[in-house]
C-alpha cells in the first residue's frame, strides 16, 4: 500500500470507510464521488484538443458537431474498460498488457505512447505561453517555462491524494468554453440540423481533421491514466481489487466508475461540441478558415465575438494546460513503469519511487526542448492528435482482448455493451487512419 506520503492526521484517512461494510462513497455528494473518470475526461480537452476543436469548426463550420456526439459512446467504453482493468486486477493497463501480450510488443505500444506525449505536452505548454502573452502581455517563452516548472514542481512534491483535489477543481477551467457560446449570436434549430445531418465533403482536409477529432477524444494516455488512477485510488484506499472483495462491494465501484465515467466523458464531449459550435459560429461565418493552435484561435476571437469571449478563451486554454499536462506526464511514465516492474505512483515520494519521476522528469524536458527547437510548434499542436489517433488502433486492440479475458479479469470480465462500443471504436479509428492514407493529408 501507498504508506510513503504522510495522509493528514487529524480524523480517517480521506479515503477511509464511513461505516463499515459500506461503500465509502455512499454519503457523498455527487462532485465527491467523480475522480479519475471527471479528471480523465476533463483532460482530453487540453490545449491540442482545443486547437483541433477550433480548426474543425472554424474549416468546417457547424458540420463537424456530428463527430463528437459520434464519439460519445465509444469513449465512455473505452474508458470504462480501462477503468474496469485497473479496479478489477489492482494492476494498471501496461502492467496488465505485459501480461498477455509479448513485451517486445508492449515496449514498443509504450514508447510510442512516450513520443506521442511529450511532443503532446510540448505542444500545450507552448500554447499556455502563447494563451498568458495574450492576456497578460508577459513574454510568451518566459511563461512557457513558467507553466513548465510549475506543473512539473506539483507533480513531484504534491502527494496524490491532495493533488487529485488541485487537479478536480481544475475541471471547472472548462466551462469557459461552454460560456463563451453565450456571448454570441447562435441558431440553435440550424446547430441541432447539422449535427444530425451535416453537408460534408469527404476530402483529404476533412478526414485527416476527423482523424485529429477522434485522435483527441479517443486518445491512449487516457486510457492509461484512468487505469492508473483507479488503481492509486485503490490502494489509497486500503482496498482490494475486485477479484477479492465481497459482491456488495464490488457492484458498488463498478457502479461508481460507470457514473464517474458517464460524467466525465459527457463533461469532455460538451466542452468539445461548444468549441467546435463557437469557432463554427464566429470564425468560419466571417471566412477565417485555417487555424492552427488553440492561442490563434482565442486571438481570432477577439475582432469577431468580442474581448469578454477573447478572455475566455484565452483563460480556459491556461486552465485546462495546467489540467492536461500532468495526465500527459503521467499517463507515460505509469506505462514505462508498469511495463520495467518500477513503483509507480504520484504517492511516492520522488526519491521511492525514482524510475517513475525520472520519466516525468524527462517528458517535460525533451517537451521544453520540443518548444525551443525548430519545429514549428503550430504544426506539432495539430498532428499530436492525429499520431494519437494512429497509434491509438493497437492500443485498443490489446486492451480490448485484456478486457475479455477471464484469467486476468475473473468474473469482471467487460460486459456485453462495452465489448460492442469497445470494438466498435476500436474499428471506428482505424477505419478513419485508414481513409486518412487514402484520401492523402489534408
């Protein structure tokens, strides 16, 4: 169990028992019960996502908002099934693909995931630099490291189980986005039509764009990062994973992770649909058509909506960074761990836990070195999701096998719906990477 971080002494533990034999959840209220599936989703709309998000709008007007109601089902399974592996086998999902799968295989899976995260956090926090220039009129590089440091500096000497706090109340950065739709004029009856039935072109630009949506909604460092989580949550908790503990027990954290992962994965598809509804509304009717990071797209704001959605904008990239980049780290250095056999876990103290702070550590460091170096940082920002969107095909695949396998799962093997949606968005990316190579990169 974690007992390397001291947990606060006055009263239980955060974690412990109200009454025994009862779920320690059960008298909270609902912010209380959401974790690592609120935290997971609130983190898929990082900066990267939020300069997807607002090229699909502004190319495409609102004819892209049919993607992100699509991809709805499809992440709450994929999520659940990761959440589900790292409850029931109290291993996280590189620990348990090691398991099945050659390690060959997996070490090559993780290093990609390692590549396609730093180049990911590099991408943020230059666009959290660029976002706080624009608002504060600090020199953007000075902020970059700056934000760098800092969430760096939270990561290696905040314990979990206050950090996860730090990192819930984050979440609440997001509905900037949702209020920055209210500021402008929109038709709510022409949103609801596009959505259903949008006029789209299926060209080369308008694939590798989808590709880059689904590669940011159904993104892999999540699926590692809940996984992980609910294993630390596990452990924080003085809990067994749910192969030993009694049935009460476990239909009640199974019930609490689907509601976590409903909630989240609803709160990261709304922010995404009213990025994509905003940019659609405003840049693509006054014709401004190629945006490239999430800063320019807050910049393009400001003539067209006005300087109190410009503020939102900006703000909530600044916000949903500070989010974002720990799961990023994290998520890497949980896999790289698992698969060498480390002690992994944001509990630990640095110096316990070495292996796994010295890949957080290197992540930042080549990702500051990704900002400082020539490649064009806006290029970065978009094709990050759409290497995620790649990679994420094998990942799933294996996880989707993990999942049904009942040597490692029990009788918690993943339940029939979530084999289907897991399957489906399983086949759902690859056939969007496979018809971005055909069509040719927009």
């Amino acid at each position: 169990m974690h007992e390397d971080r001291t947990v606060p002494s006055h009263g239980e533990p955060p974690h412990a028992d109200p009454l025994p034999g009862r779920p320690a959840d059960a008298r909270q209220p609902l912010f209380g019960r959401l974790g690592p599936g609120l935290i997971t989703g609130a983190a898929d709309d990082d900066p990267s996502g939020i300069a997807t998000y607002s090229q699909a709008g502004a190319q495409f007007g609102l004819n892209m908002l049919w993607s992100v109601a699509f991809t709805y089902p499809l992440m709450v399974a994929v999520q659940l099934i990761s959440a589900r592996i790292g409850r029931v086998t109290g291993a996280g999902l590189a620990a348990n693909l090691s398991r099945v799968f050659p390690r060959p295989i997996v070490s090559g899976l993780v290093l990609l995931l390692f590549v396609a995260n730093t180049v990911n956090i590099g991408a943020d926090i230059a666009a959290m630099g660029a976002a706080g220039h624009l608002v504060l009129g600090w020199d953007a590089t000075v902020l970059t490291v700056l934000f760098a440091v800092v969430s760096l500096g939270l990561q290696l000497f905040v314990p979990y189980h206050r950090y996860v706090h730090i990192l819930k109340w984050l979440t609440l950065a997001l509905f900037a986005y949702v209020g920055v739709a209210f500021t402008v004029r929109i038709d709510w009856a022409e949103v609801a039509t596009r959505t259903l039935a949008p006029h789209l072109v299926f060209s080369g630009a308008a694939v590798t764009v989808i590709v880059a949506v689904f590669g940011t909604t159904i993104s892999p460092y999540l699926f590692f990062w809940q996984s992980s989580e609910e294993v630390e949550e596990l452990e924080l908790s003085d809990q067994h994973d749910l192969r030993h503990e009694t049935q009460d027990r476990a239909r009640s954290e199974l019930s609490r992770i689907r509601l976590d992962t409903l909630i989240g994965m609803a709160f990261s598809n709304l922010v995404a649909f009213f990025i994509i509804l905003t940019t659609a509304v405003t840049l693509h009717a006054q014709g401004v058509t190629d945006i490239q990071t999430s800063a320019e797209a807050a910049e393009a704001l400001r003539p067209v909506a006005g300087p109190l959605a410009f503020a939102l904008f900006s703000l909530g990239i600044i916000g949903t960074g500070l989010l974002a980049v720990p799961v990023l780290a994290g998520s890497a250095a949980y896999a790289v761990g698992e698969v060498h056999g480390w002690k992994t876990g944001l509990e630990h103290w640095p110096w316990e836990a070495k292996g796994f702070y010295a890949v957080i550590v290197a992540a930042m460091l080549i990702a500051l070195g990704v900002v400082f170096s020539p490649l064009d940082p806006i290029k970065t920002l978009f094709w990050s999701a759409v290497v995620n969107g790649v990679i994420s095909v094998p990942i799933m695949a294996a996880m989707m096998v993990v999942a049904t396998r009942r040597h490692e799962m029990g009788e918690f093997v993943a339940t029939l719906d979530q084999r289907i949606f897991g399957w489906l968005a399983t086949a759902a990316m690859a056939a969007a990477v496979v018809a971005m190579l055909a069509f040719g990169f927009g």
